[in-house]
C-alpha cells in the first residue's frame, strides 16, 4: 500500500494493488479490499471500474450478482447500480455506491480510495433544499416509499419547492417489509431516512395526519382535523390497507390486522406463549407464522387452496413451504375457511372452520388480502378501476392534471406485459413509480418500465421472484423443489413471465436484468441449458 497526493490535487488517498491484469476478463467482476473496504472491481468493454461492493439496500454482496452491460443487479432483492458511475437504477434501497478510481501499471490494477471517504459503503446523491422565497408545493399522500423516493428525486433534480409528505402512521417512511419478517424490531431500526436528512433538505413530513378528500378544482385536500392543505401537484400514493375479517367474531379482542409498526409488536407481543391461528396462506399470512414458530404455544394456518402460494407461486413450490414450516410444528388447515370466531368475555377463545373443526386461539392474525386507499377519493373525478385501485398512465400521471399516483394504491400499464394494467403491491415497484412520478412533475417524461422483483422469507430462507406471473400455464424446473434448492420459470404463451428461485441466486436478479433489457425468454430456452444462471 502507499499513500499518495495524486490522484485529487491537496487529498490524500489510499492506493493498493487489487488484482494482476489477467486475472479479469471482460464482462467479470469480483470483490477485492482496500484498506479493508470491499469494492467491487469490473471490467466491460476493456475499462476498469471500481465501485462500492455492498448493496446500499441490505448489504448484499454485489460480486454473486448479475453483471448485465453497465450494471450490477444485487443477487439478494435485486437492487441495479451503474457500475460506471454508482448511481442507482432500480430499487429497493435509496443510495447510490460510492465510486473509486482504477488505474493499471506494469499488468498491476490499483484501486484509490479518498482517505476522508474511505469508510463509507454508500452514497446520498447530491440534493438541493427548499428556496426560501419559493410558494410552488408538491404535496406527497402517504409515508410510503414511493413518497419517498419522489420527494428525493425532486430534490436530485433542483426542485426548491416546498415538499409536504403526509402520513396517518406514527413514523415517518420505514422499511415496512420488515414488519411480517421480523415482528419484534425496534422502530429506530427501520426508519428509511433520519429526521436530521428531512430537516437538511427541506422535507416536511406530517404524521398522524390523514387525507379525507381531495378537491381538484381548487387544489386542495382536506384533512382528518378539518384544516385544508393547498398543493400545486399532487401525489397519490396511500397504499392499501388490509383486507379485515367479515365472519361473526370478527371484531373480538385477540383479533389483529398487520398494517403499522404497532401492530407488528402487538401481534408479537400478545403471542408470546400464546395459540395464534393465521388466516390466509400467502406472504404475510405465511412470513408471520414462520415469525412465530418458535414464539407462540402453537401456530396454525388456515388456507383456502391446497397448498400456500399455490396461485403465484405454484402447488410445488407451496407443498414446500407449507412442509417447513411444518417441521417447525405449525399446523395447516387447508382448502378450508373460517366461518366464526368464538369469544368469552370479549376476547377470542376460538375459530371454527367450514369443515366443522374448531381451533383454540387467543390471537388470531388476518392476512386475507388488501383493499386500496381510495375511498377518500370519492365524490372525486378522478378514475379508479374495478377493485378501487387509482387510475394511472406509464408517467404516473391520473386522468386529472397535476394529479400523479404511485406504489400499491395504483393500476398501471406493465411494459413486460405488452402493457396490460395491473396492481402490482412489491416494495421495490413503489419505489420506481416514485421516482417516475418525480421525474414527470417536472417535465422530465419519463416511462415507468421496471421489471417487478419481490422476496419472501421463510424460517430465515429467502424465495426471489421476478417477472409478472399472472396467466401462467406452466412452470418448468431447473433444481428439485424437494430438495430446497431451484429455479422456476413461469410459462405463458411459450414465453417466461417470470421466475422464483430458492438457493439459486443470482438467477432471478439475471432474469430480471434480461427482462428489464426486453429480451423475451422462450419456453424452449427454460427447458435447454442454454440460459447459464
């Protein structure tokens, strides 16, 4: 190692040799240290880059990612970066990597590192803040990360506004998938941002605040308190709210829904050597129960098909998850439903089900689905579709002007799919139409064209997907969903609309980057081994 002046006049650097010349070709990459710092080193198109080697989402190691061209997809959830500048280019996750110069000597790769910089693994991308004078506002409906992602990208992109994000949560944006995985955390844990970053760039976040109608004509919106808020564009993104229960019982104590951060520790907190029976059997029905396998007296699930997943992800792959999840000594009722909850002195006791069978339970946990967060809208012009889901084109835009949607709550044209509308609830999807959104409001247009990627944890095992999987008619396999460790291609028309993966990493991140690139995967090159993953 030497420590030099060069390469920033009056800065000091750290500079290690990191690797021979030959020991990368191009189009690889791989993790090297300096100063034990890990970079990720690539070679593309014979230039060196070095940038930071952990995905500024949950610090993913970025060399068993996808290298597709210019970009690194993070073999985790499926995080993009530019390997040539850092930057991020598709979600989860906030930050951009930092980057680091190369330079090769005598068949030598040197990478330097600002001494003064040499401990940060990302990057907040340069923002402005509000102009004192200025009386433009955008105004942000929901603590969301599309919300979010939009009030950063208007202040990547100088605008000085003023910015409102108002939210009914008692915190400000947090990492909300965290909630079914890991029930018991801390709230200072999940906040995406400090209040320190809203405060230096001019982000007013308004919590315990909720919309309860929206008036175009004078934009404005009206407020829980009754006080009105003036905006010149707006964004929708309210997300939605789970689905409660409708049988008798149903408003009995013991009876939870998992929508906030209270509700997480509540539901945690109340099971703790308790009967908890979850109702529903997809993702947060399933991740609660893997949660409290080893927490409550006992665990049960009750399912309305045969297997968990067995629509989205298919009757094998759910056979599985429903197996480890028993050998974890939680119980499945399956093809069944919950027909009442029987309580004494007011608490739940019970659950009967259709096929007669009672449950005992002192906590029972809804995951039966989600409703969209529009009923605020009504008496409005603006259009939302069959199932209550806002309206929006690929700039996000509504059918009103200045009025834009983002995240959970919106339906939108999907580019994989030949542009079919669709309601897509995947955390790292919110985030992109954020981003859009913002890039429209100020006249920058810009399509919204990720490629859907979403992750399911299960007794600390993660399950990848990508791709939009609705229609499919088959699945082939590459693996054996027995033996936990495969790749499953969704098959429609002869074409793969998507992929799940266990143990198989970084498949799914390659799928999604060949899919993000447009390039259609036939049926014929899932079954052949032409596709090296």
């Amino acid at each position: 190692m030497n420590q030099c002046q060069e390469p920033g006049e009056g800065q000091e650097y750290v500079t290690e040799i990191v690797c021979q010349e030959a020991d990368l070709k191009d189009g690889q990459m791989k993790e090297v240290t300096v100063a034990e710092q890990k970079v990720l080193l690539v070679l593309t198109q014979g230039q060196y880059s070095a940038v930071g080697g952990q995905c500024s989402h949950y610090n993913g190691p970025l060399a068993k990612g996808a290298l597709v061209g210019n970009r690194v997809r993070c073999p985790f959830h499926g995080a993009c970066f530019n390997i040539r500048t850092g930057d991020i280019e598709e979600y989860p996750g906030l930050d951009s990597l930092p980057i680091y110069k190369v330079k090769v000597e005598d068949g030598n790769v040197y990478v330097s590192i600002n001494k003064n910089t040499l401990k940060l693994t990302r990057r907040v991308k340069a923002m402005c803040s509000k102009a004192p004078d200025s009386k433009h506002t955008v105004l942000v409906i929901g603590g969301g990360p599309a919300s979010l992602v939009c009030a950063e990208t208007l202040r990547q992109n100088c605008y000085q506004g003023r910015i409102i994000i108002i939210t009914k949560d008692n915190l400000t944006p947090f990492d909300k998938p965290k909630l079914s995985k890991a029930m018991n955390v801390d709230s200072g844990s999940i906040l995406l941002r400090s209040s320190d970053f809203y405060q230096q760039y001019g982000i007013e976040v308004l919590t315990q605040k909720e919309v309860v109608s929206v008036n175009p004509a004078n934009k404005t919106v009206k407020l829980s308190d009754s006080t009105l808020q003036h905006y010149d564009q707006l964004l929708i993104s309210t997300g939605c709210r789970a689905r409660p229960l409708s049988c008798p019982g149903s408003e009995l104590k013991g009876v939870k829904l998992l929508e906030n951060y209270e509700d997480a520790k509540e539901i945690n907190s109340s099971c703790l050597g308790h009967k908890a029976v979850i109702i529903g059997a997809s993702f947060i029905g399933m991740e609660v129960a893997s949660f409290l396998s080893d927490k409550a007296s006992s665990v049960t699930v009750v399912g309305s098909k045969s297997y968990p997943y067995e629509s989205s992800l298919g009757p094998d792959i759910g056979k599985m998850c429903m197996q480890m999840l028993e050998e974890k000594n939680v119980k499945f009722f399956m093809n069944d439903e919950v027909t009442e909850i029987k309580g004494e002195n007011g608490k739940v006791k019970g659950v009967v089900l259709k096929n007669g069978a009672v449950l005992d339970a002192d906590v029972v946990v809804a995951g039966i689905g989600v409703i969209p967060n529009t009923d605020f809208l009504t008496g409005s012009t603006l259009e939302v579709d069959s199932r209550k889901a806002l309206i929006v084109d690929k700039f996000m835009r509504t059918n009103l002007p200045d009025i834009f949607g983002a995240g959970d709550v919106t339906s939108f044209p999907l580019t994989i799919r030949g542009d079919q509308r669709v309601n897509i609830g995947h955390w790292q999807m919110s985030q992109a139409q954020g981003r859009v959104a913002a890039l429209n409001m100020l006249n920058k247009p810009t399509k919204i064209e990720s490629v859907p990627f979403f992750w399911t944890v299960l007794l600390g095992k993660s399950i990848r997907y990508a791709g939009y999987g609705e229609g499919y008619t088959e699945i082939v396999f590459k693996g054996k969903v027995e033996e936990r460790k495969f790749l499953a291609y969704y098959i429609k028309d002869e074409v793969v609309v998507a992929a799940s993966s266990l143990m198989f990493d970084p498949a799914v991140s390659r799928i999604a980057e060949m899919m993000a690139a447009g390039q259609i995967i036939t049926k014929t090159q899932a079954q052949s081994d032409e596709l090296q993953m």
